[in-house]
C-alpha cells in the first residue's frame, strides 16, 4: 500500500536499488533526468518501511524488495519482482 519513496507512489523499476539508489540515493533530480519519476527510497539502513493492505507494517532491506539472482547485475526474474509488490517476501519462491 505504502512505501518509502520520492513521489506520489513507487513502481517496481523504481525498486531497482543497483540501477538508481546505488548510484543517486535522495537525489530526485537525478532520478527525473533518468526519467524515473517513483523510486524508492531505501534510506533506512539500506532499506524500506512499507505499510501493507491487511494493516501490518514492516521494515525491508533493499535486497528483498528487488530480487537479483546470484552474481547477476540485472534483475532476471521478473516474476519474483512481481511478488514483493502483492505479498510478504516470505512467501516469495526460493531461487
């Protein structure tokens, strides 16, 4: 429902910690440039509060929002990304 972020809401691209926050951080302007207008901020000890719908808060570090395979640069499996945007990453699939 609600993630810490730089807009009005946040997209799952936005989530990609290795392509924006790594390299920008806070720096909205530089997201903007890149034409990223929803990136989540992971500035809580690398990492984001979310409020889910069923009421419950919590706390996730940046690797759990955005999934990369072992020794990958880039987010290969899309699907696991789909999943941390409706349900706990507990209940993700292990890769």
């Amino acid at each position: 429902m609600f993630v810490d972020a730089g807009d009005l809401w946040a997209q799952k691209g936005g989530a990609n910690y290795r392509a924006y926050w790594d390299k920008y951080g806070q720096d909205i302007v530089r997201y903007r440039s890149l034409n990223m207008w929803y990136p989540v901020y992971y500035r809580h000890k690398e990492g984001a509060n979310l409020a889910f719908f069923d009421g419950h808060a919590d706390f996730q570090k940046k690797e759990n929002l955005f999934f990369y395979a072992e020794g990958t640069t880039l987010a290969p499996d899309e699907k696991r990304n789909d999943l941390i945007w409706f349900c706990s990453p507990d209940n993700r699939r292990n890769p």
